[in-house]
C-alpha cells in the first residue's frame, strides 16, 4: 500500500510541475571570447561562432516568445565612460535568412559597477522578440581604453 501511495505522489508532483512555466538559459557563445582589444569589433563567423538560440516554444517559427532577456558578462582592466556594444541579428523563418535585430544593440559602460573583481555582469530584461523564431549574437565592439576578456552573452527565457 505504501509503495502505491508514493508511487501516485511522485505521479501528482510530476503532472503538477509539468504545467508550469518552462524556462531555460544558454550562451550565444560555448567558450567565451578570449581578449577583444580596444576598438576592435569582434564579428559572428569571423572571428567567433554564435549558437542559433531558438526562442520559438512552437514547431510554427512565427509562434515565438513576446520577450526574453539578455545577460552580458565580460572582465574588464580599469573601465572608462567608454562602452562595451553587443549587436544581434534574428531570423524570423526558423533559422533560414538572418537579418539584423533592429532596436536590440546592448551598450554597456566598461565601467559598470561589479560586485567584486573586475567581471562586469548587466541583465537587460525584456527584449521584445515577438514572431522571431531564433537570435543569434552578431557583433561585440569594444570601446574602451583597455582591453576586456571572458565576453560573452546570456539568453533567458
């Protein structure tokens, strides 16, 4: 009797997390990009591979998520009043043609406050991403007095 009645409560607890809000996070990039000096621009295939992050919850491309949010993570040496620029591009036909995300470029003070250490972490949430299908990191531009490392960015949804 027992074993019944737990095996039915890991059922009930499955079932009930199963209709809750799915949410996941992944890299644009799998290994951050090492050192992207001062006013150098650092461009998806060229110089990195940005992951192709499908934010559509359906197998339609135009059934996307409305909003989603974006982390951007990198070291800086000193900062100055300079920033730090991350473009991106979106495909809204499942990953065929791309084209450049109009209104989303991410321009961070290297001087940003950072809670210890030099690593600079800025969530920027609700980016609208209404029938995108999947995003894609295109450009990081660095242009600050120093050089920065360990760049990279961070989709949520």
């Amino acid at each position: 009797m027992k074993k019944k009645t737990l095996i039915l409560l890991a059922l009930i607890i499955f079932v009930a997390f199963s209709f809750g809000d799915y949410s996941y996070n992944e890299d644009f990039i799998d290994t951050a990009i090492a050192t992207i000096t001062t006013g150098v621009t650092k461009v998806n295939v060229t110089d990195f591979t940005s992951n192709e992050i499908r934010v559509s919850r359906s197998p339609v491309p135009s059934e996307s998520a409305d909003a989603c949010a974006i982390t951007i993570t990198f070291t800086r040496a000193t900062g100055s009043a300079s920033t730090v620029d991350f473009a991106f591009e979106a495909s809204y036909d499942g990953g065929v043609t791309w084209a450049t995300f109009e209104g989303v470029e991410i321009k961070i003070a290297s001087n940003y406050s950072v809670v210890s250490g030099t690593t600079v972490r800025v969530l920027k949430t609700f980016i609208n991403i209404p029938g995108v299908s999947h995003i894609r990191l295109k450009s990081v531009k660095n242009n600050d007095a120093a050089s920065i490392t360990a760049v990279n960015a961070t989709l949520s949804l």
